[in-house]
C-alpha cells in the first residue's frame, strides 16, 4: 500500500502519575520577576471559536502564576488572523483580576491564518506597552500552525532580538510549523494547549531559571521521557476491482483491473522529550502496606486504598487478626473437579488472607494439605514461624488433578495429623483444632461419616465452596454457620472477614458474646404459611435460641405467634434458662387462620417489650418477625412506633411480596432478608444472628422503650432516669397514689435521679413482678 501524508494531528501525552505530579507543581509556582509577557492568539477560521475559547481560557490559566503588576509582571495581548489586532497593550491592566477579565472579553475575529504578518507586526511594533527590551521578553503564539505564509524568516528574525518564543497548539497543530516558530530547544519551548496544566508547568519550567526562579523548594525542573501523538489521514490501496476499459478495436470494451483507494485515519506515536518541573510526590516513598494504591492528594498529603482485610490504619495494616488461639490447618480440594484454574484462585485466597490476619511472626501453628486420590501435607502444621516463609512455601504449592474423594482427606486428617503436633511437658496442648476445607467439586465418596468421625475426634469443620456446594459443605460441617459460599471468584475474597470470624468462634461465648438482649420472635401461623412450613419456622426459632446465653442477666426471650390475632406465647421473664425455652418453643399451637402482620407488631409494642412483661431497662431490643408476607399492609405504622421507641424490627419474609411493602416494614434494606423457600431458610440463621448481635452492642437509650408505666414520663439524666409520675408513685409509678396529698415512696427523697445501672434496674424489675404477684 501507498500512503500520502494529508493532516498531521499531534499531542503531547504522558502518564497520569507524571500529569499527577507535574499539575501539583504548577499549583505552587508564582513568576515574580520583571518581565514582559505578550500573547499572540490565534483568531482565524481554521482555529474556530470553540478553539479561540479554549486558548483564551489556557491565557488566562497562564496569568494565574504571573504576579501581574506594573513593576513585575505586565501582560499584553493580540490577536491575529488576515491582519493582528492590538487586543490590549502591556501597559493596560495592572493587576491580574483585570488582565484575566480583559481576555474573557476578547472577541474572535476570523479571517486567515497569517502568523508570518503577525511576527512582522511585532518586529515593527515591538511588545506595545512594553520596557523596550530593558526586561526579559516572552512571546507566546498560541496557534495551530496552518499559516498561508512562511513564517521562517520573521521567526528567526523574532529569535534574533532576544525574545523566548513559546508555541503553544491547539486543537489539530501542525507541528513542524510550531517548531520553526519556538525558541530552542524545542522540548522546553513546544507545549500542547489540550492539558493546561501541563503545559503552564513547562511554560514555568523553562521561564524559572533564570528569569523567575519560581522552582519549588524541594522540587526540580527537569527532562523526561513522553509520547508525542499525530493522528495523520492517510490514502491506502485497498485492492484491485473489476472496472471496464476502453478498447482500440471499434464499439467495444475491455476489462481490467483497477486499484481502489481508501482514506483513514491513523494514530502514529512518536517517543520524545519534555521539560518539566516535578516535585517530590507523597506517594513516592511507597507509604501504603500490603498492596494497598497510594493516592497523592497534593504534594505534602495522600490517602491509601486497601485491599479486602486490610486497613486498620491509613497504611494499610491488616483489619483482621485471628486473636484467637487455634492450630489451623486448611484442606484444599487439588482434584481435576476443581480445575486448575480453581486451585490458583484458593491458593491466592489462602494467600491473601494469612497475609491479612498475621503479622510478621505467626501467632498461631498453620498447616496446608492438599487432596485429591490422596492427600499431602506439603507445609505441617506449626512448620513455619513466620509469615515470609510460609507465603513462599504457599506459592510453591502445585496442582495434581486426581479424583475427588473428600471423605478420604477427611479421614486421613482427622487420624493424623493433630496427632503429630509437638507436645512438651510443660505444655499443655489443649488449643482447638480448625479445618477449613477449600472446595468446588462434589465429592466422588461419601463425606457423612468421615465428617462424623472428624467431628468426633474434636475438630471443627468450616467448609468454603462455591453457591453449588452448599448442600455438601453443610453435611461436612454439620452446621451451616460453618458453611462459607461465595456467588464469583471475586466474592470469594469478600469473605475474609467472614471466615475470621468464624474460625475464632470455635470456644466462644454463643450468639452475642454474652451481650444484654430482649429478644422476641413474632411467627406467622396462619393458613397462608401452613402447617408444615409453619412447623419449618418453628425449629428454625428453636435452633437460633441455641445460640444464646439465656437467663435474667444476659439474653431474654419471647415468643409470638400470630394469625389474625397475636397470642404471647411466653413472655420475656417466663423462662431463665435454654432447656426450658427449647421445651416451649415445641408447645407452640398451628393457628392456621388469616395473618396480621401490624396486629402481631403491635401486640409486641403493647404486652411484650414492656416492664410490666419483663423487658429491662437500658438493654437493647428487637424482634425478629417471621412470615410468608400475607397481611403486611398493616404492618407498616406499629414497625415504625416500635423503631420510634428504640425496638430495632428485623424482617424475614419467605416467598414472593412486594419489596416496596416489605422496606415500609423494615425501614432499612440492612433489617431485611427476604428468602425464596423456606427450605432455605436455615441457610441464612447466621445472618439474621449476626444483625441481631450488632443491634445488642449499640448504645442504648435508657429511656427508650419507657420504662415507666401509667402514662409516666421517663426523663434521662447522666447514667440514670427518673419517671415523673402523674396520679402515681414509686421509681416506675407503679403504685396508685391513694390520698389527694400525694405522698412519696419513704426509699426516695423528693425528685431524685434513680440512679441504676443495668444490672440494678434488671434486679429491680424482677423483685417488681414478685412483689404484685
């Protein structure tokens, strides 16, 4: 193919650290020296208004670093076209404010491009306003080039009186032109008006020694290494087509071949140089920690972005920490079910999660074995003290591809390899023993009984797998809090935190970690759920009791069931201990008529979460409602009341329901779980305990629900309340006042702050109750 140069389109392009770095610079400088500045701006059709725009804007970008005034910097403009136009002289506007709102007013011309008369017009003329050449002179042609003239000749001539000439381009420049126009060396006097900034920075650059020594201290104009970009419209032979010919014999033709020429545009980089100021970057020294992006705010600030588990302070510092004290040993499925590609992805996960929770010295004894036909233990457990040689031994790991048999590994794990772990005499060895088994392929044995076994010899199971796992992992660990699936393999990262957590909750305290709580479940029972997914709800109350410390001082429970009518089934002081919830919860009728959400709701507010019922002052409260979505039309408003009285309201709905509806009830997506079936519902227990365990640790208000009854009015002071009764007495006016003079309880002096603490007020409540039974 042939090419013909027809239209040179060229930038100036460099990376966005270096454009970073280069525009923060120019922010800082300020020219103070005496010199005369002149603009040459280009007003022809070529250029265009949008153009003639844009340079204005990049002129006045210019001034923002010219300390304008009489005796420093003076500033002067014209505008060229078919002739040049004396748009101010230099001696016009003596303050910046002035010079700036003067170009904003330049009105394009139009006409011709001839730089050539407008360089003569300067010869002739001089800097109009001007010193006369007794200051340093700066002419600064901003102009695509497309001259109808030569301009060698007045360029040169321009040089030769000692005047720095900078050509500026804009919109498509001809770059050759702009070369014969600007002062030498090119790299410092050739600047793109397309990024203002950059080019204001070399404009500086080049004018800061030794006209105004505006350099920064600390920072140093200097050449690097950029890319200059023309974007050029070249012809090309596409191919040879049929076309008809004429022929020497008479009345005929002949066909031939002829070429076909097509045109397009094409991008040509060129490596080049330019002249810049960088100052040192806050980024530069690498401050952020464990593959976190450093992001320069400035010259002197920065923030960093930290992966997933990382972040516990401004550097990066891994947010999570296995605290806990366990052997842990992870089992990664290396079978040809997983593929190659999926035990990469658990090898950067393993990776990037015990660079997250360890530091520098391992605090815990970490194993790695991999199965498939059989299984390996290429780092024992306890091997390594310290995290550079454990990851070095993780990147070492390779992919085998047999069968999947993990019932085999379970086995194999459970019989030897906690056994093998050093024990000395004066050490007791009595730390848990953590699996997390790595998988995402179904088994080709059976898992049951080999978990079973695993289980029986004293170790916990976490499985980690992805969506389609689910069923196997739950019957490996036997629970499915234990169970980890992730929906992408970027998710699978997003668990971190999760499995953290759940490693360290082997041996801790149940549910809230022993967190103040009155908790009330409210159970949809009508005819819209039925009776076997209404027994499903039932047991899925029963396993999540199991998950709390239940007696006076830490976790209370009630329980609701509702159909068109809200029946307590016991109330929050009906049972102190977990054996006596779990053989209530199994009483509870089938009522099987419509539902009423509101009805259930407000029956809560109104002879559940009252003190009268049990309830403690300044422990937090929810209530976790259960329903198929039937009758939540009128669930809306008691939601509300009870949010309005510090009850956090959490909703799960199992089936198809208006979410619009559902949010009214909840008040928040995060206090809403909505689940397809209700054979799914197990799956998402450890969630709903999770929020619930949240809303146990948040400060509470010791007046909201009101403690005091007969319409009392509960009034906070510093750690303590006061009810201020009306026709009533006592610390919750909870006695009748007999005689019209109003007499006060003798253990009270007049108007005093109760003063209790949590504990107080629970003790206080119970004796409450005795005492009116």
């Amino acid at each position: 193919p042939t090419a013909l140069l027809v239209l040179g389109i060229q930038q100036i392009h460099v990376g966005q650290e270096m454009i970073d770095k280069i525009s923060a610079a120019g922010q800082l400088m300020q020219c103070s020296a005496s010199l005369d500045v002149l603009f040459l701006l280009d007003g022809s059709y070529s250029i265009g208004k949008g153009s003639f725009e844009r340079s204005k804007h990049f002129a006045g970008k210019l001034c923002d670093a010219l300390d304008i005034h009489p005796d420093r910097v003076r500033v002067g403009m014209i505008q060229f076209s078919s002739t040049p136009h004396l748009e101010f002289p230099l001696d016009s506007y003596l303050t910046k404010q002035e010079v700036k709102e003067r170009i904003k007013r330049t009105v394009f011309r139009g006409g011709s491009t001839e730089i050539g008369r407008a360089l003569k017009y300067i010869l002739h003329k001089g800097f109009p306003g001007g010193r006369n050449s007794s200051v340093p002179e700066v002419l600064i042609i901003i102009s695509d080039g497309r001259s109808q003239g030569s301009t060698a000749m007045p360029a040169m001539q321009v040089k030769e009186r000692h005047i720095t000439v900078f050509a500026v381009g804009i919109k498509f420049p001809r770059w050759e032109e702009l070369h014969v126009l600007a002062s030498e060396p090119p790299e410092r006097h050739l600047l793109f008006a397309g990024d203002a900034d950059d080019a204001a920075n070399g404009l500086y650059s080049t004018l800061s020694d030794p006209v105004c020594t505006a350099t920064v201290p600390g920072c140093k104009a200097e050449s690097h290494p950029c890319e200059r970009r023309t974007l050029e419209t070249v012809k090309e032979l596409a191919g040879n087509y049929v076309c008809w010919k004429g022929s020497k014999q008479p009345n005929a033709v002949q066909a031939s071949l002829c070429p076909f020429i097509r045109w397009k545009r094409v991008l040509i980089k060129h490596p080049s140089r330019c002249f810049r100021t960088v100052c040192p970057d806050p980024c530069d020294s690498q401050p952020c920690q464990n593959g976190g992006t450093c992001v320069p705010e400035g010259l002197d600030r920065y923030h960093c972005l930290c992966l997933l588990g990382y972040g516990g302070d401004v550097h990066c510092a891994a947010k999570l920490s296995l605290e806990c004290g366990v052997d842990l040993l992870f089992l990664m499925d290396s079978s040809a079910g997983v593929t190659l590609e999926g035990f990469l992805r658990f090898k950067a996960f393993l990776k990037r999660f015990l660079q997250a929770v360890v530091g520098q010295d391992l605090p815990i004894n970490v194993g790695v074995a991999q199965y498939d036909d059989n299984v390996k233990i290429p780092i024992e457990l306890g091997q390594h003290k310290d995290a550079f040689s454990l990851m070095k031994s993780i990147d070492a790991l390779n992919f085998s591809g047999g069968r999947t048999l993990t019932g085999r590994a379970l086995q194999y794990i459970a019989q030897h390899v906690f056994r093998s772990t050093p024990v000395f005499a004066d050490v007791q060895d009595d730390l848990p023993h953590v699996v997390v088994l790595l998988t995402d392929s179904k088994s080709q044995d059976s898992v049951a009984e080999a978990a079973k076994y695993a289980k029986d010899q004293n170790l916990f199971l976490i499985g980690i797998g992805s969506s389609f796992m689910r069923a196997e992992l739950t019957t490996v660990t036997g629970n499915p809090q234990q169970t980890i699936v992730y929906s992408d393999p970027q998710d699978l990262f997003n668990r971190m935190p999760e499995l953290q957590r759940k490693i360290c909750s082997v041996g801790s305290p149940e549910g809230c970690q022993a967190q103040s709580l009155d908790l009330a479940f409210a159970v949809d029972a009508s005819s819209g759920v039925g009776l076997e997914n209404f027994l499903r709800l039932r047991r899925f109350v029963r396993s999540s009791c199991l998950h709390f410390v239940i007696d006076r001082d830490v976790t209370q429970i009630a329980l609701v069931v509702f159909g068109s009518k809200a029946h307590t089934a016991f109330a929050l002081d009906t049972h102190t201990s977990n054996s006596a919830v779990l053989q209530a919860i199994d009483q509870v009728p089938f009522l099987g008529d419509s539902a009423s959400a509101g009805s259930a709701l407000l029956h809560v507010y109104s002879d559940v979460m009252t003190v009268q019922k049990g309830a403690r002052p300044g422990v937090n409260k929810v209530v976790v409602l259960l329903t198929n979505g039937g009758g939540m039309q009128d669930a809306a408003a008691p939601a509300q009341q009870l949010r309005h009285n510090g009850i956090l309201v959490f909703v799960v709905v199992i089936g198809d329901t208006e979410r619009d509806t559902l949010l009214r009830v909840a008040g928040s997506p995060t206090y809403l779980v909505h689940i397809s079936s209700y054979e799914d519902l197990q799956y998402y227990q450890g969630l709903i305990i999770e929020r619930v365990c949240e809303e146990a640790r948040s400060p509470v208000n010791l007046c909201k629900p009101n403690p005091c009854m007969n319409q009392g009015v509960c009034i906070l002071g510093p750690g303590s309340y006061r009810c201020e009764c009306h026709g009533w007495e006592g610390p919750h006016c909870e006695t009748r006042v007999l005689r019209g003079d109003s007499p006060r309880s003798p253990a009270l002096p007049p108007r005093s702050h109760v003063q209790w603490s949590p504990r107080g007020l629970q003790h206080f409540s119970r004796a409450l109750q005795h005492s009116k039974r």
